[in-house]
C-alpha cells in the first residue's frame, strides 16, 4: 500500500514539473469608450493626472507603443476628440450660462477635462513616434508637435492641483456630446467605397442604438396589446382599423343595445293606443336606425 501511495506520488509530482509556467497573460487591446463611460469631471478637483492616466497611459504600461495596433490608435484620438467636444460643446456653453459655485464646478470640470483631452493627444503623438523611429521614418516634426502638447497639459495639472478639494461637476446630458461630436465631425475623415466616412458610422449606430432600437422593442411589444384591448369605435376608432371579428363583435353590440334603447324611447314617447301610435312607432325605428348606423 505504501509502495502504491509512493507511485503515484512521484507520477503527480513529475505531471507537475512537466507542466509549462503558464505565461503572463497578454494585455487586453485597447477599445474605444464612449465619453459618459471615461470622463472624469465628476467628483473634486486635484486627482486630474491620474484619473487622465488611468484612462490613456496605464492600458499601454509595459507595451512597446510601436506595437500598438493602427484600431487601438484611432480609439485614443476618437476618445480624444470626444473630450475636446465635451468642452467645445457644453463645458463653454454651461459655464456661461450659470454663476456662483455651479460656475465654478464646471470650470474645475473643464479644467480636468482639459487634462483628459490632451492626455490622449500626449499618447497618441507617442503613439506616432514611436512607430516612426521604428519604420526609420523622420519623427521631428510629431516631437515638436509632442512638446507644445506636453507643455499645455503640464499647465492644466498645476491648476487642477491648485483646486484641490473643490467641487468638480462634469456637462450634464452626455449622450448629446457623443452624438454631437459625431455631427460636427462627419466629413472630417476620408470617405470609404460606400461614400460614408467613419464617423458616419458612428453617428449611425449611436443613433440606432440611443433612439430606435428601444422604440423598436417598445413599439413591438406594446402594439399587439394596444391592438388587443381597445375596442373598436373607442375613442372614434373606426371598426374596419381592428379587422373582421372586432367588428363583428362592434355590430352584435348595437343588436343587443337596440331592445333597451327601444324601450327608452317608448317611454320617452309614452307610446300608448290611439292615432298617434303609428306615427310615434316610425319616429322610435328611426331614431334606432340612426343610432346602429353612427
């Protein structure tokens, strides 16, 4: 027994040493955000830097920039783009309209936003440098482009720093800035072989997935509902809108409300034996007549 127990421990312990050392896994690449998912205006001023970092810089830490792919790229100046949106768009917009501390919230919002911004421009030119020393290209003008960048991102931390503590409010409505963006920057890009640019596409599918799709689903559960409970004629719904059987069932309604109605009218006429019998008779079937024709 105890020869067997040490068999086996020795073919466990050789299956174990045998097995490779799993690898690190690798990074997940890149995806594009939409804005209300990344912006990091909401909160206090102060943590701009890192809260920027966290979005642009720390998904590429420990990658050579000049294996990031040309999709992982276009989904930082997108980003990027967005955020100058946000401020182009609403940050300007709101600060103007409002006052006191609601003014300065957004202000610290913009200022954040603004370190937001030209993060992703910061890592999109290294980005860029990196894959032009890399294919021998000439980077000069992307460095000089690098420094200016760099130098107003610097300015916008120390101001965000300086806030500290303070009150930061991002633009409200969100999902407008994305599809405003997508507006403003339709014809920007080149157009592909179907004569739409990828920013066409965008607002395409924002449009579809923020509006239609959900009028869609609604529209698809709610109208056979509709369709089933409300009676024809309700509401001058004409009977013919709800097909055969529903009008049917319209026109057995009014045979059956007709005894009542005829009773109604004959007190109302005080129908009775005499001359004006007939007369009163033919007035009743009339008024009956009318009634199942309206």
């Amino acid at each position: 027994m105890v020869r067997i127990t040490s068999i086996i421990s020795l073919v466990l312990v050789g299956l174990v040493a045998a097995r490779p050392v799993p690898q690190p896994l690798a990074k997940r690449a890149f995806s594009e955000q939409q804005y209300s998912a990344f912006q990091i205006s909401d909160g206090k001023a102060g943590s701009a830097q890192a809260e920027a970092n966290k979005v642009f810089v720390d998904p590429f830490k420990g990658r050579d920039l000049a294996t990031v792919t040309s999709a992982e790229l276009k989904a930082v100046q997108t980003m990027r783009e967005a955020a100058e949106a946000a401020e182009v768009d609403k940050f300007n917009k709101q600060i103007t309209a409002t006052s006191g501390d609601a003014a300065t919230a957004l202000q610290n919002g913009k200022i954040k936003n603004k370190v937001l911004k030209l993060t992703g421009e910061v890592q999109a030119i290294q980005i860029k440098i990196a894959q032009g020393k890399a294919a021998g290209k000439d980077t000069s003008s992307d460095e000089a482009k690098l420094k200016e960048e760099q130098t107003k991102l610097t300015k916008n931390i120390a101001t965000d720093v300086k806030n500290k503590g303070q009150a930061s409010k991002g633009v409200a409505n969100v999902m407008w800035v994305e599809v405003g963006y997508r507006v403003r920057a339709m014809n920007v890009r080149s157009k592909d072989a179907k004569g739409y640019s990828q920013d066409q596409r965008r607002l395409e599918f924002s449009l579809i997935n923020v509006f239609l799709k959900p009028l869609v689903s609604t529209t698809i559960i709610t109208l056979p509902l509709l369709l089933y409970v409300v009676e024809p004629g309700y509401a001058g719904m004409p009977p013919s809108l709800t097909g055969s059987r529903r009008r049917s069932t319209y026109d057995e309604d009014q045979v059956r409300e007709q005894p009542r109605i005829s009773n109604l009218l004959s007190k109302q006429f005080d129908i009775s034996s005499g001359p004006a019998a007939k007369e009163q008779m033919m007035s009743i079937e009339k008024m009956t007549s009318s009634y199942q024709q309206g």
